[in-house]
C-alpha cells in the first residue's frame, strides 16, 4: 500500500521581485526557476551556467551538496532540493543574486 508523500514546494509562498505579494498559480519550484531563468536574461549567460553557480553558493553557504543525494532517472537537481526540504535554500540564494541585477 502507497501512501501519498507531500513535499516542501507545493504551496504559493515565494515571493515574487516586484509586488512584494506571492505569485499566484505558481509553485515555489516554478518561481525558483522563473528567478533563474530572469537572471539568465539579464546577464546573457545560459540558464546552466546560473544553476550550476546557484547550486555551488547553495553548498557554500549552507553546505548543502545537491549533487550527492540520490536522483532517479530524468530528475533535477531542483526536485531534489524539493524532496530534500531545501528548496527554500536554492530559491533564497538565486533571489539575492537576482536583487544584483536589478534594472
């Protein structure tokens, strides 16, 4: 028998850079990605790049290494940040960088 697992992330409480009110509709894991994707206009760097220096500050600052919890098969690292409670770290690290780029 399977029980249903709830994960960190499902609800509506990141916050969005301008209104300073949740995006609506959107969950944490999207607006972590929707950070990231704004930092990789802005800069004109490809999304990888950002990630890959979001995921190594991740581990600076909270010692949180991504890439050594297990992973299924096609998973990001961001659904293992969601599985593992620290997708609140990802998205706090990808908003500072991104309040550096502001225009």
């Amino acid at each position: 028998m399977s029980t249903e697992q709830n994960y960190v992330g499902g609800g509506n409480y990141a916050i969005p850079l301008t209104t300073g009110q949740p995006f609506r509709g959107h969950s944490y894991r999207m607006q972590t990605y929707l950070v990231v994707s704004d930092i990789a206009r802005l800069t004109g760097e490809d999304e990888s790049k950002v990630w890959k220096r979001v995921y190594q500050q991740v581990n600076a600052m909270y010692a949180v290494n991504l890439h050594s919890f297990p992973r299924g098969r096609n998973e990001s690292l961001l659904r293992v940040a969601e599985r593992h409670d620290v997708l609140d770290k990802v998205y706090a690290v990808a908003y500072v960088e991104r309040l550096q780029y502001q225009e």
